[in-house]
C-alpha cells in the first residue's frame, strides 16, 4: 500500500493492521504455538478457514484438522508500506506476523 504518511512509531500502525488483515482471513490465533480465546472451538474455526477458499472440496472427515497444522503453521501475513514524503518514496516498512507463535517482525528502509 502507498500512504503519504504513517504514524511514528511505525511498528503499532503495522502491527494493527495487519492484525486485522489476519482477523479477517480467519487464521489469527490458529498457529500451534499460541492460545486461542476458545480452545474448544479451534478445530472448527479451522474448518472454516480451509472450507472458505478450498469450498466444499475439503471435509473435516476426510482431513483432520490436526494433520493440516504444520501448513497452518507455515502462513505468514505481510504488511507492507510504501511511505511517501514530499512527493518521493522516504521509506519502505514491512511488517510479518507469523501465525504459528503469533511473533511480529519488522523491517524499515530510508530512501
């Protein structure tokens, strides 16, 4: 995303979204290493997420939820900025959240 400015410190408007961008696709808190708000209702949470973009293709009977965790695991959703200042690119600021632990990382670049 192109923005003509961001709030400093970065890291908090980064994380925020991309918090929601998470929240939205359905795999917050799902990693193997982080605590879900509802324990009991993991295993459906992540029928939800596979049945929204592989369809009706993917049961839970078929596939139990346990064996899909390492691809769970493995999903990382990516902020990424394009921060303008005086009709110039001034930075470009990344930030990764890893749904396996929940960890942020973040990466700035000064033009």
């Amino acid at each position: 995303m192109t923005v003509s400015g961001m709030n400093d410190p970065w890291q908090g408007v980064c994380k925020r979204h991309v918090e929601h961008m998470a929240l939205f696709l359905g795999v917050q808190a799902l990693g193997s290493q982080v605590a879900h708000a509802n324990p009991a209702n993991k295993d459906s949470v992540v029928h939800q997420f596979f049945s929204r973009y592989l369809g009706t293709k993917w049961s839970q009977d078929d596939m139990p939820v346990v064996s899909l965790q390492s691809f769970i695991d493995s999903i990382v959703v990516i902020g990424g900025y394009n921060v303008e200042g005086g009709g110039t690119l001034a930075f470009l600021r990344h930030c990764a959240l890893h749904i396996n632990n929940g960890h942020m990382t973040y990466y700035e670049h000064k033009f």
